[in-house]
C-alpha cells in the first residue's frame, strides 16, 4: 500500500482528507486463483476509502478471464462508489476474432462483468462526486497510447459540461497521454491517474533510486510527476503480464489522501 498527499489549490473544503483508492492492471488472466489475491481486497477494504478508481487492464485477452473473479471484487468497498475505465489489454486486440462483432460483444461482456463486480466503467464521459453542495469532477477517457496502442480516449467529450474552474482528477490508462495531450490542454485538469506500464516488473524501485528499462519507452513510469502545472500518478499495477512475478518492482494498491 502506497500512501500519497495530493495538494489542490482549490479543493472544496468538503473534500479535505477525501480518500481514493487506485488499483490498476488487474490482468486478472494471470491468475488462477481468485482466493489468493483475496489479502489485496482486505488491504483495500481496510483502507475505508471514500471512492476506488480502476485505471484499466482487467483481463489480459478475453472478457471470461474476469468472470471467476467477479465475486471477489464485489466485494471492493467505497462510500461514493467505484469507477473505471478501459486499458489496451480490454478491447481485445491480441485475439483473432472472427468478426467484429464477436470482438465487440467480448467488450461488452467485460464491461458488464466489471459492473456486476460493482464498478462503472467511464467511456470518455465524467461523473459528480457531491458533498455538502461542492463537486468533485471524475473524470475517465478510453484508452490513448502511441501508436499501435488505440487512441480511443477523447478527453473534450469526457469535459463536456464540466465547469472550467471545478477540481478535476482525470483517469486515463497509458501515461503517454498525459504528455501527449492533457498537459497541452487549456482545460485544468489537477491530477491523472494512469497505469500501464508495470514498472515492467523489473528494475529498482527505492526511495532514492528509481530505474527500470521501461523508462526508455516510458519517462514517466511510477510514483507522482508535475509538468506545466497539472500531476501524473502512475501506478506500478496490480497483476502481471508476460513474466508471472516482479523483480523489485512490486504490485501496487495507491491510497491518495486529498488535501
């Protein structure tokens, strides 16, 4: 469990001390046992958090891979809810289907499966965290990388009708977007939460020393970054991918405390 203080210049005064949990590339594929990550849901209950954020990767190819874990995650709690958006991994790009049709019902499956697991999946779109009147704006994009990676998120529909001086925290799966375009856009948005890269589950990862060979491909990889005024936070990732284990670069469960 990471623990991180984030300032904003004009957080609500409802929302100081606000608690959000953010988990990442489940690739729950990987796995094949629901029971044994039963300890990270505890973790995450424990933490009492007030919102939990998934940023994407549920599965590694296919919707089904997620369906034996649905009533572990269910059980996920959080006051105002749980919301997510997609990864690359979850539009079934990696499997050869047989029509597009088949390809789009696996999303569609998914994103059904990942509601029954109580979570509600955000498609370039928002949602209004309310507290005593004051409005925190949750923000979540479809996936954008470079390409080959899809660049399906568009980040002006998920603003539409968001007030241009409202706290914004923005979840956008693959880090490459936020240099690519939040950064460079007109609109404040306070903080990204991504993913994605996984630290490549290899590298060093202490708290003077941070290299990981994702880092030519990835400059920003893990923990929290500031550029031109608006903060990335990329999580190291939940699950695995490829190599069934990390090399001192461990799994991460993010608890972010909003000041």
């Amino acid at each position: 469990m990471r623990r991180v203080r984030i300032n904003f210049a004009n957080l609500p005064k409802s929302f100081k001390g606000y608690k959000i949990v953010q988990i990442s590339d489940v690739h729950s594929g990987s796995f094949s046992d629901p029971g044994k990550l039963e300890h990270a849901i505890n973790l995450i209950n424990e933490q009492n958090p007030d919102l939990v954020l998934f940023t994407g990767d549920m599965v590694n190819n296919v919707a089904d891979e997620f369906k034996p874990f649905i009533s572990l995650f269910s059980k996920i709690k959080a006051k105002d809810g749980k919301l997510a958006v997609l990864g690359n991994h979850d539009y079934g790009d990696y499997v050869s289907w047989t029509s597009l049709d088949e390809k789009k019902k696996n999303l569609d499956t998914l994103i059904e499966y990942e509601r029954q697991a109580g979570f509600d999946m955000l498609r370039n779109e928002h949602r209004i965290i309310e507290k005593n009147g004051e409005k925190l704006y949750i923000l979540g994009v479809e996936n954008w990388g470079l390409k080959p990676f899809p660049q399906f998120g568009r980040l002006d529909d998920a603003l539409k009708d968001v007030p241009k001086d409202a706290t914004k925290i923005l979840m956008s799966h693959d880090p490459t977007h936020f240099d690519y375009v939040v950064k460079k856009h007109p609109t404040d948005i306070h903080l990204t939460l991504s993913g994605h890269t996984h630290g490549m589950q290899f590298g060093l990862d202490l708290k003077n020393i941070k290299w990981s060979p994702v880092q030519y491909k990835y400059p920003k990889w893990a923990d929290l970054y500031e550029s031109e005024g608006k903060m990335l936070y990329v999580n190291r990732g939940f699950g695995v991918l490829g190599y069934p284990g990390r090399v001192g670069v461990l799994p991460e469960i993010t608890l972010f405390e909003l000041a």
